[in-house]
C-alpha cells in the first residue's frame, strides 16, 4: 500500500508539472489529428471574410462532377469538364447571404467559360435554378454575355481583360441593387425587378462556380465576402 501511494504521489507531481509547462495541451491537442478544424474563418480589418482557404474545397459541394473542380498551387481549377457548379457550403453567414460585397480573382484560359452564381441555392445537376450569374466569358462562344454581364438577364458584348491575366471580379448586392465591376470598372449598375424576364429574382442563398464545358478552364485565385447585412 505505502509504495501504491508513493506511485501514485509521483504520477501526480508528473501531472502538474506537465499541465503548468503547457505540454499536455499540446498532448490533448495532437490528439485531435491533423485533419481537427479551425473555429472558422475571421474577417480582417475592413470586414472581408475568405470564401476559400488556398488548400482544400472543404467548404464547396459540386453537383455533377466530382472532379469538375480541383485545387492546384493554391488556385481552385475548373474545368475542362461537363457542366458542373460548385457551391458553397461553408459556416460564414451560414451559406446565406442577401446583402454583400463578393470579390474574385480569376484567369481565364482561352475560350474558357465560368460564372460566379449568387443568391442561389445547391442543386444536384443542371444551371442553377435560383439567383443570377456574374458571367466570367473572354474569349468563348456565347459573345453576347462576356466578362461583367448579369447573366441571364444583362448582356455585355465588349470584352474588357485578356485571357492569361488575373483580373477581379467585384459584386455588391444592396436589396434590388445589384452592381458589377471587372477589374475597378462597373459594367452593370442596376435595380434588378423582383421578377425578372428570365423568372427570376433577388432574395437571398449562397455563391456557385461554374465549370462550364470540356473546351473550358477558368482559375480561380482568391474569393472573399463581406456580408452587408
């Protein structure tokens, strides 16, 4: 009995010295594993939170084609695939936002075709049925929606940046107004109608990428969000 309580005295001065050193944090905390998640993501100092983290599409949910989208060298790559669209999933705002700022940075490969859908909502296949498209086109077929268009329902024939280059795309929803700019130049600056000639219209969801054909690759390098609301 008296060499029990001497062990046990030991272990226990083991034990305190371990948590005052701080090592048995580190301990418990290795034991969450290399894949334990972060609180979530926090906004800088003018409130802009990353959509993307630079390494993994933990965040996103794509609809037809798991490998539409992948990540390479910190960019998100979509495309060539059939289409698909990837939507975002994650805890900002809890994936539902109405009123916001939304930057990109993107490059598009000739003839790539892509969007950044907003106010939508995920579904399993096809064009999203709900919100709109800020449409990311140069140089592909469709000439009458290039980059800075509303799509489906704001057209913009003249193109503004150059396959190859990095360029921004800047959207800011404001109750019915909607503006675009392509690399600090408003393309669209416009009160969308509650019902639309398209059918649709503005209220409030989450943001989609979209992989838009086999010919088609567009880079994706940095998104961020600031919620307005």
């Amino acid at each position: 009995m008296e060499v029990l309580s001497f062990r046990g005295s030991v272990v226990r001065g083991l034990l305190a010295s371990a948590v005052a050193s701080g090592f048995l944090v580190m301990v418990v905390a290795g034991f969450a594993g290399p894949n334990a998640r972060a609180a979530g993501p926090v906004a800088d100092k003018d409130g802009w939170l990353d959509l993307f983290d630079g390494k993994s599409l933990d965040d996103w949910k794509p609809s037809e084609d798991p490998k539409a989208f992948k990540v390479e060298g910190g960019l998100i790559v979509a495309g060539p695939s059939k289409l698909t669209h990837l939507y975002y999933q994650g805890p900002i705002h809890k994936a539902n936002f109405k009123d916001f700022e939304l930057k990109a940075e993107v490059m598009t490969k000739p003839k790539g075709n892509s969007g950044i859908f907003f106010h939508t909502v995920h579904q399993p296949k096809g064009i999203p049925a709900k919100g709109f498209e800020f449409q990311i086109n140069n140089t592909g077929s469709d000439k009458r929606y290039r980059t800075g268009a509303i799509y489906p329902t704001k057209p913009l024939e003249k193109v503004l940046v150059k396959d190859d280059e990095w360029f921004e795309c800047h959207l800011t929803v404001r109750g019915g107004h909607v503006t675009l700019k392509v690399n600090g130049e408003t393309t669209h600056d416009v009160d969308l109608p509650v019902n639309a000639k398209s059918g649709l219209f503005l209220s409030s969801g989450t943001f989609a990428i979209q992989s838009h054909d086999p010919g088609s690759v567009v880079l994706f390098r940095r998104i961020r969000v600031k919620p307005l609301e």
